[in-house]
C-alpha cells in the first residue's frame, strides 16, 4: 500500500539520509487509526459508583486535613544565646580556615 499524500520513493529516500531516520508523517488518515465502534469498557465499580448516599462532602479529600502531630514533645528548645547555639553548624571531618 502506497503512504498516501508523500513524496515520491527517490525523495523519500533521499529524505531518510539527510535526516538520519525514517520520517513520520504527522497526518492522520483512516487506515492508521483505531477503529470507533470499539466495545464498551468492563471496569470495576468504585466507592463512588452508587447515587443514592454518595454526597460530595463525603468524598472530599480537602475535608480530610487535620492540624500537625507533634512528634516529639520531650526535647528541650535551645536557646539563642547558650553556648551550643553559638557554636555554629556542625559539619563532618576536619575544617580548614583559608583567612
């Protein structure tokens, strides 16, 4: 079968080499595509397949958010002026000071 609306084949060869591959035609044609009467899907119900009960409100992610957990509570603040504080980062292995 013949690529319809293309170049000629000595074109179309001379075409693949200048662009290192074959090119794809980007026009949509009836003999390449799906056809429409495909049948129906088969997919499971969900939580939300029923309409009697099934409110917005009830189903809404948004309503789900609570205030953050503490995850720890035990451990004491460190205050600005203490001598751990002051101190600086703690980073790992030896320092050098380029002054």
């Amino acid at each position: 079968m013949a690529t319809p609306r293309d170049i000629s084949p000595l074109l179309q060869k001379l075409r693949a080499f200048l662009l290192g591959r074959n090119h794809t035609n980007a026009l949509r044609f009836a003999d390449y595509i799906a056809a429409r009467t495909q049948p129906a899907p088969n997919l499971p119900e969900g939580p939300a397949h029923k309409l009697s009960a099934n409110y917005y409100y009830t189903r809404d992610a948004r309503r789900e958010i609570q205030p953050p957990q503490v995850v720890a509570s035990g451990q004491k603040a460190i205050a600005s002026g203490s001598a751990v504080a002051s101190k600086g980062l703690v980073t790992p292995g030896n320092q050098w000071r380029w002054d």
